[in-house]
C-alpha cells in the first residue's frame, strides 16, 4: 500500500513539473515574442475610483498592441491591431528610426445600470514606441486605418525631421 501511494506520488509531482514547465514556455515565449506590444494605459485620477455608475475601480491598465514591422526593398509596413478604437483616436509620430503611436480608448457601456463580472480591456491614454530597421522618408509616409488594424508605410531613403501623419 505504501509502494502505491509513493508511486501515485511521484505520478502527481511528474504531471505538475510537466504543467509548470509548459505554463513557464508560454510566459517566456509572450515577453520574448510581445514583451513590447504589452502597453500602459492610463486614466485621469477621476476615472480611478469606483463612481455612480458601478464602474469597478480596478480596470485593467496594461494591455497588448500587437504588430509587426515589414521591409521591402522600397519602404516599411508598420501594422498594429488597435482594438476599440477610431482612426481619429490614433496619432503617430515618426523621429528618425521611432514610430511612436499614442492615442485614447475610451470606455462606451450600452447601459449604466449593469455590473462588470470580467473586465479584461483596458482603457484610457496610451503610447507605444516602435523602433523601425532604418530612417525613412517621412514627407511621403502613408497611414491607414481597416478592421482594427492600423497600417503606416514608410518609404526607405529618409529625412531626419519629426513629422505627424494623419490617419486616413
């Protein structure tokens, strides 16, 4: 009887170790692959607290803003999925070989008499900064907005000037 028990043991301890180091993967894989997609969202001290409309007081402040940069051999394509918000909620900025994306997600409820059992969005002011391969033109740099997803294309050869770009 011991022998079984001291066996089932060694089972159990086998299965956990294995569930750890699977659980481990995935949250090394997430801040090696995304670690800079994991973006701050902050809201006015106002909004912090919990007010007459029910609204917790702890909404999530970190999200993820995923996105990939592309090169060719003529210019850079910066995709970033930007869930909930507009074209006019973005604005980017290009500095050299830094594409900065700021913006403001704003929370819209369909009704105020409910109660959030699972809150996982985050709302509020946020900036991302992505660090591009190299300098880009950005007199000629083109953005757009679809699904979601924000698009930015920078043609390589670039100036060395700070400029916005308006969301089309």
């Amino acid at each position: 009887m011991l022998d079984s028990l001291k066996t089932t043991g060694k089972s159990i301890g086998r299965e956990i170790n294995r569930a750890w180091e699977s659980i481990s993967e995935g949250w090394r894989e997430l801040l090696s692959r995304s670690g800079d997609a994991i973006t701050h969202f902050t809201r006015p001290k106002a909004e912090e607290n919990d007010n007459e409309e029910g609204l917790p007081a702890m909404f999530p402040r970190w999200s993820i803003l995923a996105s990939e940069v592309e090169e060719s051999a003529k210019d850079i394509g910066v995709r970033v999925e930007v869930p909930g918000l507009n074209k006019d909620d973005c604005n980017i900025t290009i500095d050299g070989n830094m594409l900065r994306l700021s913006g403001s997600k704003q929370l819209e409820r369909e009704t105020s008499n409910s109660t959030y059992h699972l809150m996982e969005r985050a709302y509020g002011t946020f900036q991302r900064t992505i660090v591009l391969p190299r300098n880009v033109d950005t007199d000629n740099a083109k953005a757009n907005f679809k699904n979601g997803v924000l698009t930015v294309r920078l043609p390589k050869v670039g100036s060395e000037h700070s400029r916005s770009i308006q969301v089309t």
